[in-house]
C-alpha cells in the first residue's frame, strides 16, 4: 500500500473533525482519546488507570484489545461513505510485550488490505517513552447499511 495515498473516504478529513464523534461508548468509559492521524493511520491514546488495570495493576490485556479494535474499527469506518456502509471487527488477535503501570497508551492502526468485503488493519500500541506494549491485528467486514438488523 503506498505510504503516501490517502485512505479516507473524506480527503479532508483530520483529527479535528472526528474529535466530534463522542457518545456513549466503550472508548469513552475507558477514557480514549484522539492522539493523531497522517494520510493512511489514526492513533488513539488511553490512559493507563482504575478503569484499564486488572488486579496486579497492570495495563489488562482486554483493555489493549478495547483500544485496538476502537481504533481499527474507526479507521474503517473513514474509509468508506458513512451513508451506505457499516465497519464492525471480525476478528482479533493480540501479542501483549510489555506491561505498563501508569501513564497512557497510544494505539495507531495502519492498514494492511482494503478490501471491498474486509478490512486488516496492523495496529501497534506504544508506551508514552515509545516503547511497544502490544501488536494486535484486526480483521473489520464492511456491511452494507441495508443489510443491517435495526433490532
């Protein structure tokens, strides 16, 4: 995929208009943010707290794969005309490489194929010193709205 093409369906899209797409979500309950987007990825960063640590006060593994899906499923979801397709996870896989205790966490999904029925997204998640906390791929189908249960 060339580096420099721009993914989104958007071309104007930047981090100041999806700052505006809040709700009540899994991403905000867990406290997520927008940290950034280039042409072809968008990062989104989540602290390490109460709400993402599990009982050794570590960074819970499920709260990485939270943050990795939230951001692919997003990413996505920009590829395409909001008015005719939904973007939903498939699949997820994670390598969790390094535990954290504090701070925050920033995830930034790259694609790896846009397909017309799927989407594989490589999404890295760094520490704040840089340093990689875990590698998740995910797997997001395209769905046609129509297609879509309103139940």
């Amino acid at each position: 995929m060339n580096t420099e093409e721009i993914i989104w369906f958007d071309k104007n899209l930047d981090v100041t208009k999806v700052r505006n797409l809040r709700g009540g979500n899994l991403g905000n309950l867990l406290g997520m943010e927008w940290a950034g987007m280039t042409g072809n990825s968008l990062s989104i960063r989540m602290p390490v707290d109460e709400r993402t640590i599990q009982p050794f006060k570590l960074l819970h593994g499920g709260a990485s794969c939270a943050l990795a899906e939230t951001v692919g499923s997003l990413a996505s979801y920009f590829c395409l005309d909001p008015e005719k397709y939904a973007a939903v996870g498939l699949e997820i896989n994670a390598n969790h490489i390094r535990g954290e205790r504090s701070g925050f966490v920033t995830g930034t999904a790259v694609p790896l194929h846009l397909g017309r029925a799927t989407h594989v997204w490589d999404i890295k998640i760094h520490n704040e010193a840089g340093k990689l906390v875990c590698i998740s791929r995910l797997t997001v189908a395209i769905l046609p709205l129509n297609k879509l249960s309103k139940d």
